[in-house]
C-alpha cells in the first residue's frame, strides 16, 4: 500500500506540473488559429506576371496566427485583440457583441484553471504530507473542477472562432477567395487539449490516493 500510494503521488506531481506548463505555454502562445494565404499568393495574378509583384507583396500579409490576445501576421507586428471588458459605451451588432462576450468568456476560463491548479498543486502537497484522505479528496476535486474550466474555455474558444468565421464570411465580398485560403487549428490548441487530459489524470491520482489511503487506515483499525 505504500508503494502504491507513492506512485500516486508521483503521477499525480507529474501531470499535475504538465498540465500547469502546458496550459501556461498554450495561453501565452500564438498559434491558437492559423490563416495561410500561401495557396492563394500563389494563384493570384502575380504569381504569373513579374510586374504583379506588388500585388503579391500586398497579399503575403494576409497570412496570420492568432492566440487569446493579439494576432500577428507574418510582414506585421503582432496587434492586441479588442479589449472585451472595456467597450460599454460602443455601439456594435448583436453579432459582434456576442464575439466580444465569447471573447471575454475563455480569456478569463483559461487562467482560472491556471489559478485552480496552483490551489490544487498546494493542498495536493499538504495532502501527501499531511496523509489526509480528506485533503487528497479535495484536491482530487479541485483539479477535475479545473479540468471542466479548461475544456469550458476551449469549447467557448473553437465556439468562438467558428462564429468569427461567420461573420467574416458575410463581410466578405468576394467569398471564393476562401476557397483558397487554409484556415485552421494551431498547436497552442493542442497543448490546450493535452493540458485538459493531463489535468483529468491529477484529479483521478488524487481521488486514487484518496481510496488507497482510506482502506489502508480502514485495515490499520481492523487489526
């Protein structure tokens, strides 16, 4: 029982630590969303006439990767997202509100599981220590609460993303052009995702080592 309930405390230090750096590094990243004018650059009318050139030059910006705060593309410096939380006094659609009120949803869900992992890293530590069964419960809990935040903030964000695209999709004029156009998932998704399983396997360690310490204390009274 003691081999066993170090294992688990083991497992649970080690993908409880993944899932706060991944989570962390997804956050802070920018390939959340990725837009690739390479395909459409190069059936434009410059790729085929040497004085298109300029027309060329004016479409290598497009290309573009985007995180929770800022956009950058390729020839630019990266530029904020508009600020959610600020925008009272604005006139916008419906529409563009609901993007805002998304917006501001999972760029404050995707932290709070950062903050709930940080708890959660704290009385997980006290648990072991302590040998509370109570406290490893709770902890347990703590980090399968933090793993429906994150997977609550990425489901608002590809929610989000796929409303964006709508609505760029009725702005835009000439709509075939994104035909041409790939438009994707980055990688700061899949840390994102990989995060969110990796904080579902902490909270079972957690609820695991919660079980294996009540029996052991359960048999210790029995004899």
């Amino acid at each position: 029982m003691r081999v066993h309930l170090g294992a688990l405390a083991g497992a649970a230090s080690l993908s409880g630590a993944l899932s706060f750096v991944l989570l962390a590094a997804a956050i802070g990243t920018d390939f959340w969303y990725i837009i690739d004018t390479e395909r459409l650059q190069r059936s434009g009318p410059g790729a085929r006439d040497p004085a298109g050139a300029s027309n060329r030059s004016q479409l290598e910006p497009l290309s573009s990767h985007s995180g929770l705060w800022r956009t950058c593309r390729v020839q630019s410096p990266c530029a904020p997202l508009m600020n959610p939380f600020w925008q009272e006094n604005v006139t916008f659609s419906d529409s563009s509100r609901q993007l805002l009120t998304m917006h501001g949803t999972f760029v404050i869900l995707l932290p709070l599981s950062l903050i709930l992992m940080v708890f959660g890293g704290m009385t997980g530590f006290l648990s072991f220590l302590l040998r509370a069964s109570l406290l490893l419960l709770l902890t347990g809990t703590l980090f399968l609460f933090g793993a429906l935040v994150t997977l609550a903030g990425i489901s608002v964000y590809i929610a989000y993303s796929a409303a964006a695209f709508r609505e760029a999709l009725f702005l835009l004029e000439e709509k075939a052009l994104l035909d041409q156009v790939d438009i994707r998932f980055g990688w700061s998704l899949a840390l994102g995702w990989i995060s969110f399983i990796a904080e579902l396997l902490t909270g079972a360690a957690f609820l695991a080592a919660a079980r294996v310490l009540s029996l052991r204390r359960r048999q210790d009274q029995a004899i």
